[in-house]
C-alpha cells in the first residue's frame, strides 16, 4: 500500500484558496503549468487531483491543508454541490450524517415524498430514515403537504445535517404524529 500523502508535500505542489475552494499548482507538473487550476472533475462531479500517480478528491485535500492531518472519517459538502470545495462548506461527519445531506432522486421531485394510487385516488406520502429504520409519516392530500411534513421531521431528527425540500429559513410547524419517528 502506498503512504498517504503529508500536508507538507501537498503545500509543497499546490497552493488552495479557501474562498474559492480551488487548487493550483506550484510547480511545473507535466502539461500543467505553474498557476494553472489543479484537476478534473470527475464522473461523480467531485474534483480529483493525481499527486504522485495517486488521484486524490479536492475536499479531502482541502481538509488535509488547511488543518494540517487527513480527516478521520467521511467529508460533507454542507450545500450538497460536489464542486463547492471551499473549507467552509466542508464539515467531518459520519456516513449516517453524511447520507442525509442527499438531494431526491426520485419522480416527485422531492425529497422524501412517494405517492400510491389506490381505486378512489392517489395518496402522498411523506417517510424517513434513521439508523437504518424507515418510519411513513402519513398521508398527505398533495406533495407539498408531503414535503413540508418531510422537512419537519428532517430536522427534528437531523439537525444540521437535514437535507430539505424548503430552505432552513422556513420552519413550518412539525406535523401530529410525529411522536412515533425512531430516537
């Protein structure tokens, strides 16, 4: 297995803006010039750099110059853009933490929300995970309704790292029966 590199090689090859989130290099590496932008975006849109014939993620490298050591577990991008290395996006989390800051992927469009068609009519649904258990949160009359009640729970179960439909700014009510959510 090859060492991991050290901060010190790391400031040695490249020099970070923090406002920017951005690499550049410091030295004549191949076809990259001195000053020129360090690395590709790769297929899952996070940015990696080779350093030393390893490719390394900007965010990781981002942590590891400015405070001196690698992080100890996963990096989360506090907006949820992949591109946005800046240091004050990036926060130490768990996989857990690190899992509910995802935005939906799923046809309603937001997070959270699925429907079902019964024989009358088609019924929102609002759910959400937590330490692997996944509690419905009730029928909703329209998705809105579902997301909102999503968001609600959201962040009563995970606080900083709740990803929501509705910006943080709105803080709507949180709905009857959320009291059987898992702790």
């Amino acid at each position: 297995m090859k060492a991991q590199i050290t901060a010190e090689r790391l400031r040695e090859l490249l020099d970070y803006v923090p406002e920017t989130g951005l690499f550049y290099w410091r030295q004549q590496r191949g076809s990259a010039a001195v000053g020129r932008l360090a690395g590709i975006q790769g297929p899952s849109g996070y940015r990696l750099i080779r350093i030393d014939k390893r490719r390394h993620f900007a965010h990781r490298l981002a942590w590891l110059y400015v405070h001196g050591r690698h992080p100890t577990c996963e990096i989360d991008h506090v907006n949820g853009n992949p591109t946005d290395d800046r240091i004050a996006n990036l926060r130490q989390c768990s996989r857990f933490e690190n899992n509910r800051n995802v935005r939906a992927h799923n046809a309603t469009g937001f997070k959270g929300v699925y429907r079902e068609e019964g024989c009358r009519r088609t019924r929102w649904y609002a759910r959400i995970s937590r330490n692997y258990m996944r509690c419905r949160i009730g029928p909703f009359a329209s998705p809105e309704e579902a997301a909102a009640a999503y968001d609600a729970a959201a962040r009563l179960l995970h606080g900083k790292f709740a990803r929501t439909n509705a910006p943080l700014s709105a803080n709507p009510e949180i709905p009857q029966g959320l009291s059987g959510l898992p702790n």
